[in-house]
C-alpha cells in the first residue's frame, strides 16, 4: 500500500461511492500488499464488468477502504476486494463501507470467497459456507508443449466458449469473458473435439506468479491438455498459481501432479442456496476477486 495515512481522527465524515478505473488500480495494489497476487492487468478486466459496482470509501478525500459487488445480470452478483487501509482497521470502517455498498446487489443471490478470518463475519451478515477452495502454486513440472486438440482462443470461438462458460458459472458473462481471455498478457486456448469445445483456459502474468483461470474442462484429460498448453508459454522456473475447489478432487490431483503445493484455503460462501454449475468442469476458478 501507499504511506500510512497520518491525522484522520474521525471516522464519521467517511463516504461511499463508485470508484473511477483509475481509483481501483490503485485497490490493486491494495490487494497485492495482501499478498493476493493479482494480475497484472486485472483492474482493467474487472472494472467494465459493472463499473458502478466497484466501491472506495473515503475521508477526507483520501482513499481508505474498497469493497466491489459486481452484478451478473438479475439474479447473481459477486462480492470481492473487501479492504481497509491497515491503519485504519479496528475503527469501522470496512462494515461501513460494507453496508454503504451491499444495496447494489439489490436482491440478487451473493457470492463471495472468504478468508478464514473473515468467514465469521460473513456468516453474521447472512453468508453461509457453501465449500472450500485451495490456491495451489508452485513452478509446474513442464508437459510437452501445446497439447493435441488444443488451439488458441480466436474471435470466432468466443461465442462457443461463451456458452460453454454457462455450465460452469452461475450467470451469463459472455462480455467479461470476451475481454479477459483477450486482454494483453492474457494467453488462452481452448480444447476442441471434432469442433466442439470441452473445455478452455487462461493464464496471466500476476505479482508473486502467473495465475491460472479459469480452467474448466469436461474430463481431467481436458484439463491436462489445458493444463500443460497454458503453462508451456511460461519462462523456466517461473511459478503459477490455481484456486481449485476443494470437492474436485481431480483438480487438486492434476495441481499436485504438476508440482503444485496446496498454499492457503478460502471458503466459497452465498446468501443462499448454491446455485446450479457443472462442478465437474471446474478444474480452477476464473479469479477470486470477481468469481
């Protein structure tokens, strides 16, 4: 993060409103001081998703909190980038600009990923655990380069893979979905088989590693052929990183069969019951930021 701020005494004055892209490049940095590794273009893929739901709570003009709630059409929305300058926790802030914001989901069902020291707070505020994920990391053992069936993401296959995305994620978000498999960094493919898809990834170049998502797949060969495409553009000895859930056990099986190493947990929670994807497919999730 930015110097301390010093001087800010009174914490009532604090407002809440939609941040400018440029505000949440810097939350950004915010959450790469977290140690969350964030992509290195990420706020410029998440922002345009719904840009009125990426909030900064300020005071005195200064930037001291964050909180984003995306909306994913009528009936889901994400919540992420909880955050409050460290030396302003302890004060309020964060379940101020908590409240100040969570209207912006309207009624919709929420989704967030909660570390374990938040996961109390989240289920006081209505959010109850649906599943354990696991960011596994670590330099990949090297398969063999671009893998049999797979092919690089190509404009005309976004319409496919906006479909097969679909069946893995609770709402439609073919724009998003369009952006970041195209955004500069980015590298994607998708596994073809007789011109269907069974599956598609990314990779983007993060703080601490590259990280992997999404990574969805029909079988656990998919996702290996994926698996290895992905990593194979990579420098050696460069790291990557993965968010698995945790009840896909041949997820965590290809992670560690690559050389990955289980680092820490977060829990998937909703304000209701989980909604309908093919967990099968999700061999590693697209971000923990924005779901």
């Amino acid at each position: 993060m930015t110097e301390p701020l010093t001087g800010i005494q009174d914490t009532t004055d604090l407002t809440v409103a939609p941040a400018t892209l440029e505000e949440w490049r810097r939350i950004a940095e915010w959450a790469a001081a977290e140690g969350w590794n964030p992509g290195d273009g990420d706020a410029a893929c998440f922002h345009p998703t719904d840009p009125e739901g990426f909030f900064v709570g300020r005071i005195d003009g200064a930037v001291v909190s964050a909180v984003s709630i995306v909306r994913y059409g009528a009936d889901y929305a994400f919540l992420g980038h909880y955050l409050v300058r460290p030396e302003l926790r302890g004060r309020g802030i964060g379940l101020a600009t908590w409240r100040a914001a969570l209207p912006h989901a309207g009624t919709r069902l929420i989704g967030l990923d909660a570390v374990p020291a938040q996961q109390g707070n989240y289920e006081r505020s209505g959010f109850g655990a649906a599943y354990d994920t696991v960011r596994y990391g670590g330099v990949p053992r090297r398969g063999g380069g671009i893998a049999p069936g797979v092919v690089p993401v190509t404009a005309d296959l976004l319409t496919a893979i906006g479909a097969y995305d679909r069946t893995c994620f609770p709402a439609e978000r073919d724009a998003f979905v369009a952006r970041w498999l195209t955004a500069p960094g980015h590298t994607a493919y998708a596994r073809l088989d007789r011109g269907r898809i069974t599956g598609y990834g990314a990779i983007r170049p993060g703080r601490e590693a590259h990280r992997i998502g999404p990574l969805f797949a029909d079988t656990t060969e998919d996702a290996e052929a994926l698996f290895d495409s992905l990593t194979a553009g990579i420098a050696e000895g460069e790291a990557v990183a993965v968010d698995v859930p945790e009840p896909h056990r041949e997820g965590a099986a290809l992670a560690a069969d690559r050389g990955l190493t289980a680092q820490f947990p977060t829990t998937r929670m909703y304000t209701g019951p989980a909604p309908a994807v093919r967990t099968e497919r999700v061999f590693g999730v697209t971000s923990l930021e924005l779901g």
